[in-house]
C-alpha cells in the first residue's frame, strides 16, 4: 500500500506491520517518485499500472495521479523502451563476473538468481511491459510474452535445479549472450540504413595507417603494438559497417593470426586482409583516394 503525503510531516506517516501473519507495508512515495516508476526507471511501475485508489483527497489529486497512469499505460514509443532494456541489461556483466568467481554453490544460486532479476526485467522492458505476477510465475509470465530469448525456458530453470556451480554459470553465460541477441535484434530494427558510400567514403584513407602500424610492428617484433593495431582496425571497420548492410565476415580474422613467437603470420594475414577490404570498398563504388606523389595531389585538387 503506498500513499503519496501532502506535507513532509505525511511521510512519517509511513509503516510497517504484520496482520495474522501477514506483513504489510504503508509506504510513502512522493509524485516525482510516482514520475519516475510510470517512466519505468524503476522496477516496480505495476504498482501503477495494476494498482487501486482507495481513497484521494481532491479531485486535482485524482487528476493528476490518472496522468501519471496515463503515462505508465503509455507504451507506444518503441526505441525507448528498447533503450530502457539495454540500460537495466548491461548491469547484468557486473553480477555475472561475481558468479564466475563464486566459491560454492550457495554464492552460484546466488548470483544466477540475481542475473534472472536483471534479465528478466530487461525483458519485460523490451516487451513494453512491466512484471506483475509473483516471482513462483515469473518463468511462466516471460514465456506468454512475445519477445523471449532462445532457450529461456531450460536456461531459467538450471538455477533452481542443479548442484553444480559451473552448469549454473555455463547456462547464465548462454541465456546473458541469448538476451542481448534478442535486444540487438530489435535494436537494429530501429536502426536506420546508412549508404555505403556515407559511412566509407574516405575511411581507407585514414585506416592505411592502421596497416602500416602493424606492418612496422611485425618487421620489428613489437608484439603489443600488433595486437592493439589489429584490434582497432577491426573495431574501426565493423563498427563503419555496422549499419551499411555490408558484412566483414569474408575479411581475414587478424587476431585469430597474431601469434606473439611467429609475427610473420600476422604480416601475411594483414596484406590478405588489406587487399581484400580494399576489393570490398571498390566493389561498392568506393573511390579510394590515393596519390603517388605532392604533385600527383596538387594535380588532383587543381581539377576539383
């Protein structure tokens, strides 16, 4: 039971109690509060959507908590639902790096039970609702929604039904990469198409000296410039990619080359790497700017 008090003396009005075994919590909550959970920052936005005035002071009390309901009922605007689930999903990391260094089977159920909390809520989110059942029939009221993860069903219930600390954190692992599938695949749903040209046009031009970093690297054995060179490349090109419906996936895996006792692999796989992206630019109407000489560049620009 929650009220909302007119003056700050009303919030210590606010108590708990048990009646026949019972507990019973009357709890004080300001409108800026009730603002908040109808947005959906908080967890509990149920209270509003699911809950019964008993009594109101005014009739400009009522009006402005049917607003407030209003808005909690409200749940037409796509994206930022979806935005609202990636934020509550991305606390999920911060738990499961706990369960992965859990020393017995009490913190492991532990744990996993808090990263079902996160993830569950993450879905709802992305359904544009909110939990309302008791956590006995959460299981069951995920599954009645439209967008659940692969495999939930099983993957929820590991928790609850071994006594192995690893098959508890093999199947969070699997259900924590099963839900972030889910929401990038309707993120990218909301995610406009950009033109190839738009997102590459002079992209080469600058990533050259990505490649010349670790050619340099390799010729002399700097094993950590190699590595970090070839990671930001190919961060650079999936994420100039990333909405141009073109895929990387052809382009030689360099880290999966980079062996810190034999760099001459690497090197190998950066020029396939090279010569092949530049195909990718070209066979998409890709330019590539690219100059012998100053004056072959002063040539160029006199022509503009």
């Amino acid at each position: 039971m929650f009220f909302v008090p007119n003056t700050e003396r009303g919030y210590n009005l606010g108590f708990t109690f048990i009646i026949d075994g019972i507990g019973f919590d009357y709890w004080p909550v300001s409108w800026e509060r009730l603002e908040r959970i109808a947005n959906y920052d908080e967890r509990i936005t149920s209270i509003i959507t699911e809950g019964k005035v008993v009594y109101y002071s005014s009739i400009a009390d009522m009006e402005r908590y049917d607003q407030i309901r209003k808005k909690a009922l409200d749940t037409g605007e796509k994206k930022k639902f979806i935005d609202k689930a990636i934020k509550r999903f991305n606390e999920v990391y911060k738990i499961y790096w706990k369960l992965l260094n859990a020393y017995s089977i009490s913190d492991a159920r532990k744990y996993a039970i808090e990263i079902i909390c996160v993830i569950t809520d993450a879905i709802a989110l992305l359904n544009r609702t909110t939990i309302k059942r008791g956590r006995g029939k959460l299981k069951q009221e995920i599954i009645n929604m439209l967008l659940v993860p692969d495999g939930f069903s099983e993957l929820y219930d590991t928790a609850f039904i071994v006594n192995d600390s690893a098959a508890i954190q093999k199947a969070c692992r699997q259900l924590i990469k099963n839900t972030e599938n889910l929401i990038i695949r309707e993120k990218d749903k909301f995610s406009k198409k950009v033109p190839f040209a738009d997102a590459l046009d002079g992209f080469y031009e600058e990533m050259i000296n990505f490649y010349n970093k670790i050619y340099h690297a390799c010729e002399t054995h700097d094993t950590v410039t190699a590595l970090f060179a070839s990671v930001e490349l190919i961060d650079e090109i999936e994420q100039a990619l990333k909405y141009t419906g073109v895929s990387s996936e052809d382009l030689p895996d360099l880290i999966a080359a980079f062996d810190p006792n034999d760099l001459e692999l690497l090197a190998s796989a950066t020029q396939d790497h090279q010569v092949k992206f530049v195909k990718l630019l070209n066979d998409n109407g890709i330019k590539i700017r690219q100059f012998s000489s100053i004056e072959d560049l002063k040539i160029y620009l006199d022509s503009l």
